[in-house]
C-alpha cells in the first residue's frame, strides 16, 4: 500500500482530502498545506481547510511556506489546489499526481472552473496528471468530462469534479494508471481572479453577467454598485429585456447591452446574504442605477 503525502490547501483539497481517506489501499502517511493566515475583520489567525480537514481525520499535518524545500517521507504524493510551486527536491522526490478540473489542456492554471463559466463553456471536466515544471502540463492519466448546466455556479462544478475526480487521483496513486502526453493544440490559460475580475460588465451582454455571477458563487461573489452602494450578487439570470446599460427596473432588473440581469440574491456590504425582495424592503427607495 503507498503511503501518500498528500499537498492542498483550499475548501475543494480538504473535500477531496476527505474522499481520498475513504478510498481502498490508500495511506495519507502526511497532509502538507499552508501557514496559518490573517483573516477577517478582525485579522486573526485561521488554518487553511485542508488543515482543518488533516485535524478532523487524525493526520499527520505538516504547515510550511516553503514545503518544497523539505520534502516529506513518503512514496507518493497527491497535489489538490496547493496554492505554492513545487520545484525541487520535492519535484522528483516521488511521483506527484495533481487533480486538475479542467479538460486540459483547456483551463491550465489557478481558476480553471471559474474560467470555464465566465466563458460560457457548455462542458468541462477533471483530469489527473503528472505535476512537472511547466504549469499543469504534465501527462494525463484520467479524465473524466461531464456538462456545465446552465445553472450551475462554481459550487455545483466543484462537487461533480469532486466526485469523479477523487477515485481517478486514487487509481494513479496506486500505480494503475499511465500517463498520456497532453495535445498542444486548445491551451488556454485561468488566470488568478483579481478583484477587477469581480465587477460586472453592465455594458456587455446580460449572459456574460450571468455567467460571471454563476463563476464566482457561492465562494467569492461579483461585485457591482446600487445608487453608489456596494454590492455583492450571489445569484442572477439574463432574461430579455432593454434599457441604457446601468438602469434598474422593478424589482432589480438591471439593462445590458443585450438583454437584462435578473437580480436574485444579493449581499450589502457588512450584512448577510439575502433574497432581493428581503433588500428591496429595507431601503427607503427602490435602486436607480447600476454601476
């Protein structure tokens, strides 16, 4: 039975932490994340989740800013999500299989499901590759593709990529798999998501507003302002309708330059998410202007 050092750092690495720990002939000998960070309001310290997760399972957890300088003993590693670069010697001390969801090579790098819906893309997926040098370049040895509904928000592709993804990293970290060399055709790259990235566009298509809105819940959210006030949109849909772009019409239906955003759920700054009637009645007049 190999016995995994397993690297992650994010929600979605402590969730496959979790599954991976249920798989057959699987030992996660160390979990390896981040230092503890400042958060909040209050800047006090909190562990990353997959720290929560190692504490919750009984593991052996290793927090270090520079994990590849002091590789931990094991015979394999998993990497979900990590959030450093690895280099040498961890690079090379062992196999190192990343889980990846993207349909790679569409989608390299840190926001690949994100990315996907802020594009429109009907279909993504999850792939497990070999972790090299170059970023998520690496051979493939599992993948599994599965559609993005229109529904669907960050959250929803996460938990499908979760569940298929989970037993994929498990077959290759048994040694059952083998790699196949990624096409160099359809590199696309998901950038980081900055806070630029967050605003919505009202002068674009109410689709891509939409679909920004769906790509950033129910983790980080987009961002706009009502009549000067800063909001975070939780949920929206485009629907028809016409107007300059910026206009809101009852209840919070804001115009585009191609359609409307059905406004749905919104969060005010320093108060809870709500439905949007429950924030239409606590302001003493209906909101004018999108920005």
């Amino acid at each position: 039975m190999p016995r995994v050092v397993f690297l992650g750092t994010s929600a979605f690495g402590g969730d496959v932490l979790r599954r991976l720990v249920r798989e057959p002939e699987i030992e996660i000998a160390a979990v390896v994340t981040q230092p503890d960070r400042p958060s909040g309001r209050g800047r006090r310290e909190q562990s990353p989740p997959v720290a929560l997760a190692a504490r919750e399972l009984g593991l052996r957890l290793v927090q270090s800013a520079t994990a590849s300088a002091d590789p931990v003993d094991a015979d394999v590693g998993a990497v979900v999500a990590f959030g450093q670069m690895v280099r040498p010697p961890l690079l090379g001390a062992y196999p190192l299989y990343n889980l990846h969801p993207s349909l790679l090579p569409r989608w390299r790098g840190a926001a690949p499901v994100e990315r996907a819906i802020m594009a429109g893309d009907a279909e993504t997926g999850v792939c497990i590759i070999d972790l090299t040098a170059e970023l998520d370049a690496g051979p493939i040895h599992g993948c599994e593709r599965f559609p993005i509904g229109p529904e669907d928000d960050a959250g929803a592709v996460r938990a499908r990529a979760l569940e298929l993804g989970t037993p994929l990293l498990a077959a290759a970290l048994r040694g059952g798999t083998a790699g196949v060399e990624q096409p160099e055709a359809g590199v696309t790259y998901a950038h980081k998501i900055e806070p630029p990235d967050r605003r919505i566009d009202w002068s674009g298509p109410a689709a891509s507003a939409a679909n920004l809105v769906r790509a950033l819940s129910p983790h980080i959210g987009a961002r706009c302002e009502l009549d000067g006030e800063p909001i975070t949109v939780w949920r929206a849909r485009a629907d028809e309708g016409d107007g300059p772009p910026g206009a809101v019409s009852p209840p919070l239906r804001v115009a585009c330059a191609d359609g409307v955003l059905d406004v749905l759920e919104v969060q005010p700054a320093g108060r809870r998410r709500m439905d949007v009637a429950d924030y239409l009645r606590g302001l003493r007049r209906a909101p004018e202007r999108a920005a």
